[in-house]
C-alpha cells in the first residue's frame, strides 16, 4: 500500500495535472486565434497529455487501493501580450512539475514506498523531455517572434516525431 503521506501528495498532483490542462487549452485557444494553427495544436496536444498525467495518478491510486480526491483548480492565465508570454508561462509550468514531481519522489523514498517511488520513474523522464521541448520552442519563439511562419514551421516539424510512449502508466478509463 502506498504511503499516506504520498498519497495525500499525489493527490495535490492530481490538481496541479488537471490546472497544467486547462492552462494549456487556455495557451492553444491564444495561439488558434493567432491563427498559429500548428503551434495551437501543439498545446491542445499537451493539454491531453496533461489529463493524461492525472489519470494515470488516478489509476495508481485506485491500483494501489488508496483514496482518490481530486482537488480544486485556479482558473487559467487566458490573456498574453505577445507569442512569446504563453512559451515562457509553459515552460515556468513544466520547471514547477518538475519540482512537484521530485518531492512526490522525495515523500515515496523518506516513506520506503518503493513501489510509488517505482510508479514516479516514468514521469522524471517525461519532465525531462517536456522542459527540453519547451525550452527549445521558447527559444525559437523568442529569434522568430516578428515572423509567425518560422515558429509554425518549426512546430510542424518538431510534431511529426512524436510517437506513444508503451513504458507510459496505465490511464484511468482507458
């Protein structure tokens, strides 16, 4: 069984998954009206990613026989003053996963939860590739600001490789 002090703290996750969702249906609504339709993409894809996270930590729950309580979220950041502010603010958001996901590890091991500990592996490797692809596109938004084209571009580009990952946890109601 998992510990309770991790469970009490996946369950902080399980909000801060579905409060990183919305935020990033808030940032691709931003980018369709843009009409940056591949970078809109983009951020609806991760926004499912995102639910996807959760329900994963849900279905770890239910699994492990623990309690599920979904917390409540704070609304969305909806309004950006450039292409570049929504970049910034998911790249701000992923750097904070990454920390909320080093304590749900940190919590798992101080507890000798090995398998919570064991259920967090994947998503220290996803962090790592979610900074990195956010820390790119920022970088390609910032040089390509003034010519909307060359983000898209490179957007489609970068899409075409994303493939399913079958290491991933299970998702609840899949």
């Amino acid at each position: 069984m998992a510990a309770d002090a991790f469970i009490d703290q996946l369950n902080l996750q399980i909000g801060h998954e579905f409060a990183a969702h919305q935020q990033y249906i808030a940032i691709a609504i931003y980018y369709d009206e843009q009409t940056m339709q591949q970078t809109a993409q983009l951020f609806f894809d991760q926004a499912v990613e995102e639910r996807n996270h959760a329900l994963m930590m849900v279905r770890y729950l239910l699994d492990a026989d623990a309690r599920v309580e979904i917390p409540g979220i704070v609304a969305p950041v909806c309004h950006f003053e450039d292409v570049v502010a929504p970049v910034v603010l998911a790249l701000e958001q992923e750097k904070r996963v990454t920390s909320q996901i080093n304590e749900l590890i940190g919590i798992a091991r101080r507890e000798n939860d090995f398998a919570s500990d064991q259920f967090m592996q994947w998503f220290i490797k996803e962090q790592i590739e979610e900074v990195s692809k956010m820390s790119d596109l920022l970088a390609v938004v910032r040089r390509s600001s003034h010519d909307v084209e060359q983000i898209e571009d490179y957007v489609q580009r970068e899409s075409a490789s994303d493939a399913a990952d079958p290491t991933a946890p299970r998702i609840a109601g899949v």
